[in-house]
C-alpha cells in the first residue's frame, strides 16, 4: 500500500514536472516566434519611421507652419523619434538571428542608456508641446507672452540636456555577468529609488499633465470660439493654432495607448526580478513592436487632423511631381507654350494691321 502511494506520488511529480517543462518550451516557442517575427517586421518599422518623419520635418518647416512655436516642438519629436528607431530596429533586427549587442561589457552599459533616453526626449517635446498650446490658448497675457519661437527653441535644448542627464544612471545600473554571460539589472536601495522616479515620471506623471493640459486647452479654445473677431489675419492665425492643438492632443491620445503597455511590464521587471521569464520577455518584445508604431503614427494624424498639413503635404506632393516631370515631356509642354505665344503675337500682328490699315 505504501509503494503504491509513492509510486502515485512520483507519478504526480513527474507529470507537474513535466507539466513545467511542456509551459517553459512553449514560452520558449513564443518567444522564438517574436524574435523570428522581427526579422520581418523591423525593416518595415524602419522605412515607415524614416519616411514619415522625413515628411514631418519637410512639411513642418513650410512657412504656413514654421511661424507657430508648437511646430518646433513637433519638429524635435520627429527628429527624436528617428534617433530612436535608428537604434532599436537593428537591435530588435538582429535579435533575430541571436545577436545582441547588449551581450558585451560595453555594451551592456551603452544599450539602455542610448534605447531609452531617446524615448524620454521625445515625450518632453509632446509634453512641453501641450504646455506651449495651453499657454497659446490662455486669455492671460502672462501665459499667452511665454508661448514664442524664441522660448520653444530654449525649452527644446534644456529639455534635451536635462533629459539626458537625468538618464545618465542607465549607464551604471546595468552591469555584465561573466558567469551567466547576460546582462543583468543591479539590485540596490538607490537603483530602486531611481527605478521607481522613472515609472512615476515617464509613465504617471507626463500623461497626467498631457491629459490635464489638453483639457484646458479645449477648454480654452472653446471660449476663444465664441468670441467675436474681426480682423481676418487673426482669424487665420488663430485657426492655424487651433489645427496644431487638435494635432497634438490626438497624437497625445494615440501616443498613450502605445506607450503604456510597455510601462507596464518595463515595471514588473524592474522591481520583481522573477517576472524575467522567456515568456514575459517575448510579451515585452511584442509591446516594444507596438511602442514603436508610435514613432510613425504621427504623421497620418497630422493629415487627419490638420487642414494646413494637408494642405501643404498636397503643395510638397506637387513640387515633387514638377521636379520628376520627364524631360521629353517638359520638353513637350514647353514647345507648346512657345507655339502659342508665337501664335497669339502673329495674330495680335495681324490684327494690329487690319486695324490701322498700314500695307504689309
């Protein structure tokens, strides 16, 4: 009877151990599938981001747009937003083929640092962007007089440097184990501390003051509507202001959607070294693919959203098709204008002859 229950009980051993073994191959299966899955996605995510953000930039910097402070701070989004993916796109990339560059001593100081302090300058210009349209949209002289060109371009600057500094301890949190050969998060009292400011920062606190701004700056643009006024130029202006605040506090929207679930699991991980299985880190990878649509989303909200981005888009579209027009066909369309000039001054001759009736 006794052997009967200890062979029942290593049975039962056996099958959960099994059972454990089964889960962590098919975790391990998952998270070969991302990995496998970048391979194709990556180059995808990277021509998107370029282009589009090429775009950005080239539409933002015509003049209907360059005049408004707001654009500037668009203009640092795109450009960041590139930094980022030239970076993560080949690291995802090359995971894919279990290269990681991470994996190396150096590396495993470099590769946070550079992966995520682009990110965090990126979301300072959409949040010092939803400052500047509240301040824009305020009746307060003293907030309206903060909102200039000149000020944007001094709170893109301070904004990029104390952001880059602020993440500087991602370069001695991260430490290489030659025993494991991996990569692997310190565990300290300080590091936590610091750990837990960048959730609360980056992940509460910045969508809170997004949220918050972009109300009052509906709020503010609502009251501005039912005002009357009669100088058209101002009309103009104001509703060019009033498009690129409707731009931003969607982009905001779109931009906390893709963004938070990666904070998620970048918290989990951070304070419960447990939670580092292969089947969190295949999740994790799968919302870094999903974090990165943020980075070239931008650009079909801008033409959504925005009349004077369309317009201009439209305008730029134009100009390349000028430029690429074929040379015989330019060619062409320049003999026809020439014939009909001749044409129309012969005529214009002749009538000027039947007219005052001097012989040929």
């Amino acid at each position: 009877m006794y052997l009967l229950n200890d062979r029942n009980l290593s049975a039962e051993k056996q099958s959960i151990i099994e059972d454990l073994l089964n889960s962590f191959l098919d975790m391990s299966k998952l998270l070969e599938k991302v990995l496998y899955a970048n391979i194709y996605l990556q180059p995808i995510q990277f021509f998107l981001v370029i282009i589009t953000n090429i775009i950005n930039i080239r539409v933002l910097c015509s003049r209907a747009l360059r005049s408004s402070p707001c654009t500037y701070y668009f203009l640092a989004y795109a450009i960041f937003s590139i930094n980022y993916n030239v970076l993560v796109c080949p690291t995802q990339f090359l995971r894919g083929f279990y290269i990681d560059w991470a994996d190396t001593l150096i590396g495993c100081k470099m590769h946070f640092y550079f992966i995520f302090v682009a990110p965090v300058q990126a979301k300072v210009m959409l949040l010092l962007a939803s400052f500047d349209r509240y301040c824009s949209s305020s009746q307060s002289r003293q907030l309206h007089s903060r909102s200039t060109i000149q000020s944007a371009r001094l709170s893109i600057i301070i904004g990029s440097i104390v952001s880059a500094i602020y993440m500087s301890p991602m370069l001695l949190i991260y430490k290489w184990d030659e025993t494991s050969k991996k990569c692997l998060q310190q565990s300290d009292t300080l590091i936590h501390i610091y750990t837990l400011s960048q959730v609360v920062l980056y992940y509460i606190l910045a969508p809170i003051l997004m949220i918050i701004f972009g109300l009052l700056t509906i709020h503010n643009i609502r009251q501005q509507s039912i005002r009357a006024i009669r100088s058209t130029g101002y009309i103009r202006g104001r509703r060019t202001e009033g498009q690129l605040a409707r731009m931003l506090i969607l982009q905001v929207s779109v931009h906390l959607i893709f963004v938070l679930p990666f904070g998620v699991t970048y918290t989990m991980n951070s304070f419960d070294p447990s939670t580092r299985t292969p089947h969190i880190l295949a999740v994790r990878y799968i919302l870094v693919i999903w974090q990165q649509c943020d980075y070239f989303v931008s650009f079909f909200l801008y033409v959504l959203s925005g009349n004077v981005y369309r317009q201009e888009f439209i305008r730029l579209l134009k100009s390349i098709r000028w430029h690429h027009t074929p040379p015989m066909q330019s060619f062409i369309h320049k003999r026809i204008i020439v014939q009909d000039e001749i044409s129309l001054g012969t005529i214009n001759i002749t009538s000027s002859i039947k007219i005052n009736g001097v012989p040929v």
